[in-house]
C-alpha cells in the first residue's frame, strides 16, 4: 500500500506542479488515459486473488478519484484564470461616445393640432378638412361677405389668373369654407373643427403669407351664446393647461356671425414672461360668434329650425404663446436648430388622461 | 376714431370716470385702443402759493423759495427764471412721481440749501412742450386743491370702431351708445335744428341722370360776407387732441363736423367757382389737384363735384386745392352729399388716398343726414366767420333708410341663452333712437333709425339686446355630450398622424413651408403652369403654387447646410397643386436626406446617403398605414427630377403610391444646393383607406414546434436582372414552405464575365409538421433553383 501512498503523492504532484493547461492535459493522458498508469493498475486487478483485489481495487479506486478530483479544480483554476486574463485584454474606454442616433423632431403646429383635436374630440367634434384653392362662393358669399367687402381685393387676398367665365379662384383666406362645404354635405346635428392652412397677402414682423387656422362650428336646434362661452372656457382651461383662465367676451363684427364677439383672456407680463391665467391684462386669442342666417340660408338650413356657434383662431398664435415661441416667421423657416428646439418627440403624443404637453 | 372727455360730454349727461367709460366702450364693442389721460399721473400734485423768491445765496441762477400748500410752508430752490412771489403753482411734494420722468421725488439739497419740493412746467407734467419756466396757474386758482381738477385737461379715447358701426365713427354716435347702456343720458342736439335763410342761393346744383345711384343727394348752400379767422381756442384743442391741424375756422368746422357727428362736409371758395355745380363722373382725361397737393387722374368710375368748367373735387374723398377755402375767402359754398358706399371704396383704393370723409361714406353715413348736416354747420360758420345764409339748394333725395322689423322677445333667450324683460329690451332699442310699437307679447315692430344701416333683421337686434344686456352676463353652458368620447378622427386621418409620427421616429425633422415658391422652381418639378401662377404674389419668390413639397425641401437643406449643418432629414405633410381648381391638389408626405448618415465617429463611419435610406423610409409610412408592404411593386421609374438610374416608384396595382431616388444632379444645380439629396414622395391619398374591422381579435398564431432552416444560392445572371425579380421567383417555389428570402450578396466584377453579377440569397424554410427529410430539402431547393434560373435566365453558381 505504500506503493500507492508514493503514486498519490507523485501524481497530486504532477497536477499542482504542471504549469498550464496543456501540461495539465498530459498528465491527465498520462495518468487516466488508456495507457494512463492507474488505468494500467486496473488492468492488473484482474491478476489478484479476491482478498487482495477487494482490498487493492477499493484503495485504487479512491486514488483515481482524489486524482481525477485534482485534475478538474486544477483545469478549472487554469480555466479562471485564462478568463480573467481574456477579460483583462478586452478592456475598453467606455467613456467613447456611443453609436450616433438620429431623433427627429414634430413640427409644433401639429403638436399643436393633436393637442386641439384630443380637446375638441372629447367634446364631440370631428375633424373636417377642404381645399386651399377655393372659389369666390365658398370663401366669400356664402359666409355673407358683401360685394365689395376689402377683403375680396387684391390688397388682401392672394388671387389665381382669371379663368374662362371671368371669375378669379382665392386662395382661401380662413377655413370657413371648410363649414359650408360641411354643412352643404350634411344634416345638423353637427359639430366640427376644420382646420389646415390659410393665406393672406401680408408679410411682416406679425404676419405671414400663409399660416394655419382652427375653427370650430357647432349647429343644432337649441345651441345658443351661451353654450359658445362654455365651450371656449373649457377649451381654453384644457389647452393652457390652466384652471380658471379669466376670459372676456367682448362684442365684435364678423361678416358670418351675429352677435360676434372677441376673446380675450387674462395674462400677465414681467420681464418678458408671459403667463396666461394671471395678472391684470388681456390678450386676444380668438374670434366667435352665432353663425349668421344668411350663412345658414346659403347652405340650405332654415335659420329659424336650426341655429348654432362658431368660432376660429390662428394656430400659430396658440402654440407661440404656450410654448413661448416668440417670433411667428420661424415657423416656416425649416431652421434645424428651431426644429430641434421648438419640436416634440414622436412619443409625446396628446391625451387628456396622460395630459397634452410632457 | 378718437374724442376727448368734454367732447363727448357735449352729447352725454354722464358722471361716469375717464376708467369707467373706458370699460364700458370696450364691453360694448367700441374697443379702447388707448386713453391718454395726463390727469392719471397727477396724484399727489396740488396748487401751490409762492410766499417768497428769493435769490439762492450760493447760485445766481437759483431762487430761493417759500411754497405754501395750504398747509405747511416748504424750501423750495428753483431754477425757473419765472419764479417770483405770489405766482400759484404745479406743486410737488416728496414721493409724488415727476410724469416726464417717472422718478420719485425726494427732500434733497441744491448748492447746500434743503429743497423740500419741486414746481413743475408743463412738460415736467407731460401736458405740453413748455420748458421755459414753471406753469403760473391764474391767480384767483385756489391753494392746496389736487392739481387736476383745476388744469385744463380733456381726456383722449381712441376706440376702433367695426366696421358695421358708421354711426360710431362720430362722437355723437359713441355718446348715444353709452346711453343705451345706461352710462348717462343723450342730451339734445340744438345745432341741428333748420335755420333761417336770408337770400335765395346763386349756385344751383344738380346730379348727372347716370351719377344718381351713386350721389342720391347733394345739399348746398351759399354763406356770403364770412370772415375765415383763426379758429377760437377750444375748437383748436380738440382738433389737435385728436391728432388734426387746426387750419382755419371753415375747414376746421368741417373736421369738427366730421368727427363729431359723422358728417363729412366740404367748404368751397364760392368765388372761385363758374357757375352751378354738377355731380358727374370723371371725364376720363380729367385730373384735379387735390388739398394734399397730389394730383389725381379721374376715371369715369369716379364721382366728382364740378362747377361748369372743371371737376372741382373727389366727391366723399377729397377736395380740389384751387377751389379751397383760405384767408381771404368770403362767400362760401358748402357741400353736404351723400356718396354710395362701395364707389367710394374703390375710388380712394384706385386712388390710394386716405381721408376722414372717406373713411366715414366708404362705412355709410346716415342717409339723412345731408340736410341736417349743412344746417349744422352753417350754424357753426355764422358764430366763427359772421356771414349769412342762402337757403338750401337740393339735388336729388334723401334715400329711406331700413324699413321696420317684426322682433320676437323670445328669440333673445333662444339664441343667446339669457333671459331679458320685454321692457328692458324696448328701452335699450329707444335709447338707440328706434321706434318701437308693441303689438302682443312676443311681438315688437322696432323702427330702426337712419343711422343704424346695419340694422336690418331680427337677428341684428338680437345682437343689440346681448351687446347692451353685456356678454359677461351670457351663461356659461358646457356642451352637452356623451359620456364616454367616442373615436372622432376617420381611418385615413388617424392613419396619417401614424405615418408623421413614425418618421420622426426614424429621425426625421418634420418642418412646414410655403405652399408657393418661385415659378421657375416649379417648372423644374413639373409645376409653373399659367393657371398655377398666384395673379398678386406676396413676392416674385413666392408666385407659383408648388407641383411638388421636395424643392422647398431642397432649399430648407441648402440654407441649413449654409449655417453649419449640411447633415440632415426633413420631411413635410401638405398639399401639391396640379390645377387651379378647388379640389386639384394632392396629399403628399415628402421627406428628404441630405449629406451623410450622420456625424463622424470614432467607430461607426458615416456614409453618404442614398437611395436605399428613403426606400426604407417610404416602406416604413406604407407599414404604417398599413400597406402589406409584400403587395408593392417595384418599377424603376420616377419623375425627371430622380436620378434616372437611382430612384423608382412603388405601385400598389396601377397605382403609384410612392416614389424616390436621388435628386437629379441637374435640379440640385438649378436649386443651387450641394448634394448627395435624396426624397420621396407618398402620395397619401391614393393609399387604400383602412378598413374598420369587424373584430379587433387577431387571427391565432401559428407557431411551429420545428427549427427553421436556410440554404443559401447564388446565380449568375445578367446585370439588368432585378435581385426582386429573383427573389419572387424564390418566394414562388413553394409558398407553404419558403417562408423568407433575402439577397446577402451582390458581386460585380472582375472575376465576372461583362454584363453579369452574382446574386446570392438565402431562403428560409420552415416545416409545420415535422423536421425535413434531405430529401425533401433536396426537392425544395431543386424548384427554387428551376424557379430562378426560369425567372432570370442565371445560373446557379457551384
């Protein structure tokens, strides 16, 4: 048994002293391979009497385990090891600067046209959209402007060439024709927002060529004023994000509305900062008003069955005194920095569960 | 329209304060735009009593003074050369606010001596431009009293009056609305009243049979032996007040006239007159010069007043400077007409002249007023110039204004939502100078009164009854609604915020431009056609409307490119324009890449753009509008402003739903912008719209216990051989199997034969029911192979 005591010895020694995993490998082959030395030993078991082979084999057998149980902590220490050198070698600097993405960017008027349809679209109103080009009828008569009124002059309104029976296509001025063209497709109940792009020949500090108009009609049998204040109040509480906005509904004149009124509502002004639903002064947002029977009898209503509100305001103007955008011509500017500053993430998507603005 | 306080007190019995009248103009509808009330910044100031003046010891140009407020006695050093005992003075005290400054007043000391006090000038007190010395109140001005109430200061309000309001455009007119509202009372007008002539007049006057529409009547009359003096004080005032240079005592009556009761006049030189006056149109070779010094040509579209040699004046707009009134005037012939509304508009807008008779006939003056008014003012000429009379010479007559109007109280309630007492109601309409008869109880017959052309309707009254109830006592009424909102956007509008949304989310800025540009930018897209082109563009830049959103696209680049940032991705929701018909426009999201795929970087080398970046951008709107993105044809043609060779279309059908490419070198050259730029255009409208589906469930997932597998082949075939093309054929070969391909690799060149390139794609197989026999792999592979080599001529690679 002695015999045994020195393999033990000299073989845990190989394993400790062997000086990587190759080297540990031969050994391994050396000792438990098929020509492996205990392998040897147990082939010559079967040479022994019982007795001797019973006591021998068992004594054997714990050597091959000691010595196999070596050889896997010697091969996983070797293993560690290798790794943590591997490891060590793929250091890198992870202060560089990652992989560049691109985020785009949504304009603020159709941030601002999400926003306005969530409100409105609680309240019930569909959207509804017309052509830029429209005739004199759509623009003009039929929302009961008078021949000769300003507006249908050239000094006002951008014209297309004269066509073959003499008339002149506009561009279309408000959105208003968007509610004849609606209330010329359908019955009432209706509650509508139109809204999308309207042109004037005006280009200065405040005024643009072309810009963007919401407007909102609400026809029905028994609307009345007092349902246009209930319905701008809240529009205007949800849109500002604002409780109790002060407003002022003063008397105005509209060709396709009586009574007419302006809005204003209450704000503030120090240091440059404007705040809306403070302070001791009025700002002007929008004009309103009951929807004119005449504008009714052009569309086929008897205005004395059917009655109701409208109401039209500038987007632009909306979004500049939210999101503090100061000057109205950047809008149309494409001026990336602008963009950047000034635009919304594809995800800030309006609700007014989740709130309209991030 | 601007008046000052006493002004409008000459027609309103009010106590009302400068502030109060104010509010109430502007919550009536005659919106405020500014009151200038110097006697707002005088709080504090009081009359002062100088005791002593005497010379300041240490300063020759300083006195030394006692000021007595009624009070105390105070030390005040003073500079102006005016003050001496006994002068009564603008005082202020410390703490009071100097209005030209704005700095409050402190105790100081003044070359060692205390000063507990300042005496003002009028300009100190911002009442004037005097700065010569302190103002020297009148004698007899008593101490102590608050500095305002004994100055001489009239309030100015500057209203904007709509312009369905002509009667506001008098003092007269905003008073009697005050008193409708209840603001005070319409004192009578005795100024008005007919008078007594003493001569039959020398000129007559008629209107030409084809000028009668559009002068109804013209009032005249001679005024002999007048004096045209300076005009008294207190005429002069309000005049400046409200911004008019007093000129002489005639025409300043005629202003004075204009804006207090919103009656133009004109005053002729009558000797410098020939013969009787006649309202005709121009003559065509006409011309006059005008009181601004200007010369205009006269057009047989434009009223004049003539004498029997020459157009004399722009009738309703502007008199001739030969025939105006100056210091040596003594006869008179003062005109008093009545114009058609819309003839002046066009007259003064053909003309681009401006005046105050204009401004007043182009909004419609009351129509019987023409009488009235002469007697007015030949009132008014009698107490200034001396003088007398003829009597009135009339041409014409003066027209009926609206007629009565049937008015049912309730309507008040069913359209504005308030209720008002028939009684109010009625007396709101008399203060307003209707007459009204009640005829039951929901019955009114309101006579409206000549000036009020603007009211007409029932309706117009409703608007009367709720302007003078005021809009802030209109209820609040929330909309009635459903109580659980329901979906409001339609599919394809719903569908087009997911399409905008999701090139944001690709990284793209999305920006709005004009929906013109300039015609030659337009031809270069296709555009610029005669029917197209705007009659009266803002600018020659902005003259046609836009065939297309990408040049404007191209030139956002190009600017920002130009300010550092050439590395960008625009894109534009709006309208293209084929037609000058409502209607001939198109939807179209355009977007545009320029420069390269980004910044530099230390490991991920940016490229330029190309075509393949807006071709997955325009598959990425399609998927999000819920194209099946498999269904699209692909065709290598797009419009001539795409690079002939890189850029294609999308077809769903016949219909091409999209298109892109690299911008044609040459357009880019003409547009003057650097390129690499690539676009694309979706046109939104021809997408199929999204079906509302019967069910929300999705169909059930079919997913195979089986691992998929690939094999890979790669064909030799001709160059023009579209790698689609090969890779429908592969997807054909055994539809329930094959269920992706896709090309991994292209090779032209030199080990490849002239006109040939290697196309390899891999094919993905995936069994349902059990794992695939080599066999069975055998015979799949075999029918992609035949499939290719049938669909593209190639040969498989070994």
């Amino acid at each position: 048994m002695d015999k045994l005591d020195e393999l033990r010895a000299e073989l845990l020694a190989a394993v400790s002293d062997a000086p990587d995993a190759d080297a540990l490998d031969k050994v391994r082959v050396a000792v438990m391979g098929k020509k492996g030395r205990i392998t040897d030993m147990m082939k010559g078991l079967g040479q022994m009497d019982p007795d001797a082979r019973r006591t021998f084999g068992a004594a054997l057998n714990a050597l091959k385990d000691e010595v196999a149980a070596a050889l896997d902590s010697r091969k996983a220490a070797f293993e560690t090891a290798a790794l943590n050198a591997r490891l060590e070698s793929e250091r890198v600097d992870i202060s560089l600067t990652a992989r560049p993405e691109t985020e785009g960017t949504l304009h603020p008027i159709s941030q601002t046209i999400d926003e306005v349809i969530a409100i409105f679209g609680q309240m019930g109103f569909e959207l509804a959209e017309g052509p830029d080009i429209e005739d004199d009828f759509h623009n003009f008569t039929a929302l009961n402007f008078p021949p000769g009124h300003p507006a249908r002059e050239m000094h006002d309104t951008f014209f297309l060439p004269e066509r073959e029976d003499g008339s002149r296509h506009v561009l279309r001025t408000h959105t208003s024709p968007v509610q004849i063209r609606t209330m010329k497709s359908r019955k009432p109940p209706i509650r509508v927002i139109c809204l999308g792009r309207t042109y004037r020949c005006d280009s200065d500090m405040t005024h643009t060529p072309m810009f963007h108009q919401i407007e909102g009609l609400v026809i029905d049998t028994n609307i009345n004023m007092g349902h246009l204040k209930g319905c701008l109040k809240e529009f205007v509480e949800a849109y500002f994000e604002v409780d109790n906005v002060p407003m002022q509904f003063r008397p105005s004149f509209f060709p396709f509305t009586e009574p007419s009124a302006e809005v204003d509502i209450g704000c503030s002004r120090k240091n440059g900062e404007l705040k809306i639903g403070e302070g001791d002064g009025w700002l002007e947002i929008l004009g309103c008003g009951m929807v004119h029977p005449n504008v009714l009898k052009s569309c086929g209503y008897d205005p004395n069955e059917v009655q109701g509100f409208a109401f039209g305001m500038g987007l632009e103007r909306i979004a500049m005194l939210k999101y503090g955008i100061p000057d109205l011509r950047t809008f149309f500017e494409s001026d990336l920095r602008w963009l950047r500053h000034y635009g919304f993430g594809c995800l800030d998507v309006p609700t007014l569960t989740g709130g309209l603005t991030r | 329209m601007k008046f000052t306080l006493s002004w409008l007190k000459d027609h309103l019995d009010t106590t009302a304060s400068v502030a109060e009248i104010g509010k109430t103009l502007t919550m009536i509808g005659l919106e405020i735009e500014e009151i200038i009330d110097p006697s707002s910044k005088l709080d504090g100031f009081v009359v002062g009593h100088v005791l002593t003046a005497e010379k300041h010891p240490d300063a020759d140009k300083l006195r030394l003074c006692t000021v007595t407020n009624g009070t105390d006695t105070l030390q005040i050093v003073c500079g102006a050369p005016n003050a001496r005992a006994g002068l009564k003075v603008a005082l202020a005290t410390p703490g009071c606010v100097v209005p030209a400054t704005g700095d409050k007043l402190k105790k100081g000391k003044i070359r060692g001596v205390e000063s507990q006090g300042m005496m003002c000038s009028t300009r100190e007190l911002c009442l004037g431009e005097d700065h010569d010395g302190i103002i020297e109140l009148p004698l007899d001005t008593p101490v102590g009293v608050p500095l305002a109430s004994v100055l001489n200061i009239d309030p100015v309000f500057d209203i904007s009056v709509t312009p369905n309001r002509a009667d506001c455009l008098g003092v007269r007119g905003v008073a009697r609305d005050l008193a409708a509202v209840g603001l005070g009372t319409l004192k009578a007008d005795p100024l008005v009243a007919p008078f007594a002539s003493t001569f039959a007049s020398p000129r007559k006057v008629s209107i030409a049979e084809d000028a009668q529409g559009a002068c109804p009547v013209f009032v005249g009359r001679t005024i002999r032996g007048v004096k045209n003096v300076e005009s008294p004080q207190w005429l002069k005032d309000r005049l400046v007040a409200v911004g008019l240079r007093p000129i002489s005592a005639l025409v300043d009556i005629t202003n004075y006239v204009t804006i207090g009761w919103a009656r133009p006049l004109h005053v002729f030189d009558a000797d410098k007159l020939a013969g009787d006056m006649v309202v005709r149109f121009g003559q065509g070779e006409e011309s006059l010069e005008a009181l601004n010094d200007k010369t205009y040509a006269l057009t047989t579209e434009m009223v004049v007043i003539a004498d029997q040699a020459k157009a004399q004046s722009i009738g309703g707009v502007m008199g001739g400077l030969e025939t105006g009134c100056t210091e040596s005037t003594t006869t008179v012939f003062l005109e008093s007409a009545l114009f058609e509304p819309r003839r002046i508009a066009k007259t003064a807008r053909a003309l681009a002249l401006e005046s105050d008779a204009k401004h007043r006939f182009e909004r419609g003056v009351d129509p019987q007023s023409p009488v009235w008014g002469a007697e007015l003012a030949t009132r008014l000429i009698l107490d200034l110039c001396g003088g007398e009379a003829s009597d009135l010479v009339i041409a014409g007559g003066m027209p009926a204004g609206n007629g009565p109007i049937s008015f049912r109280p309730s309507r008040v309630k069913q359209l504005v939502g308030i209720e008002v007492a028939t009684e109010i109601m009625v007396g709101m309409f008399e203060r307003l100078g209707c007459d009204v008869l009640v005829n039951g109880d929901d019955a009114l017959t309101v006579q409206p009164p000549s000036w009020r052309g603007d009211l007409a309707e029932e309706h117009d009254l409703v608007e009367e009854v709720a302007r003078l109830n005021g809009y802030d006592n209109l209820p609040v009424t929330p909309l009635p609604r459903l109580s659980m909102p329901k979906q409001v956007l339609s599919a394809a509008q719903k569908s087009l915020r997911l399409m905008t949304r999701t090139l944001v989310g690709r990284g793209l800025h999305e920006t709005v431009t004009w929906s013109f540009l300039p015609r030659a930018q337009a031809v270069l897209f296709g555009g610029g056609q005669a029917e197209l082109v705007l009659a009266n563009p803002i600018s020659s830049d902005l003259d046609a409307m836009r065939p297309s959103i990408l040049p404007n696209l191209a030139t956002a680049a190009g600017r920002n490119a130009a300010r550092g940032f050439p590395n960008l991705g625009l894109f534009e929701v709006g309208p293209q324009f084929h037609g000058g018909e409502p209607g001939d426009q198109t939807r179209v999201i355009a977007g545009l890449r320029a420069g390269k795929t980004g910044p530099r970087h230390w490991d991920a080398k940016p490229r330029a753009v190309d075509v393949f970046d807006v071709k997955a951008d325009v598959l990425a709107v399609l998927k999000a509008a819920g194209v099946n993105t498999d269904s699209l044809q692909i065709v290598a043609e797009a419009p001539g402003y795409y690079h002939p060779g890189r850029s294609g279309s999308l077809r769903l059908g016949k219909q091409v739903v999209a298109q892109f490419g690299d911008l044609h070198p040459a357009v880019l050259k003409a547009l003057d912008v650097k390129g690499p730029m690539v676009g694309f255009e979706v046109f939104v409208e021809r997408l199929p719209t999204p079906k509302a589906k019967a069910t929300k469930a999705r169909s059930l997932l079919q997913a195979s216990a089986f691992q998929p597998l690939e094999r890979d082949f790669a064909f030799v075939v001709d160059s023009a051989v579209a790698a689609d093309a090969m890779v429908r054929a592969a997807k054909g070969a055994d539809r329930q199997m094959i269920t992706d391909v896709a090309v991994f690799d292209l090779y032209q060149g030199p080990n490849m034969p002239d006109g040939k390139k290697s196309l390899a794609v891999t094919v993905t197989l995936q069994p349902m029911e059990k794992t695939l026999t080599d066999a069975e792999i055998e015979e799949i592979s075999g029918k992609v192979i035949a499939a290719i080599e049938k669909a593209t001529g190639g040969t498989l690679r070994s």
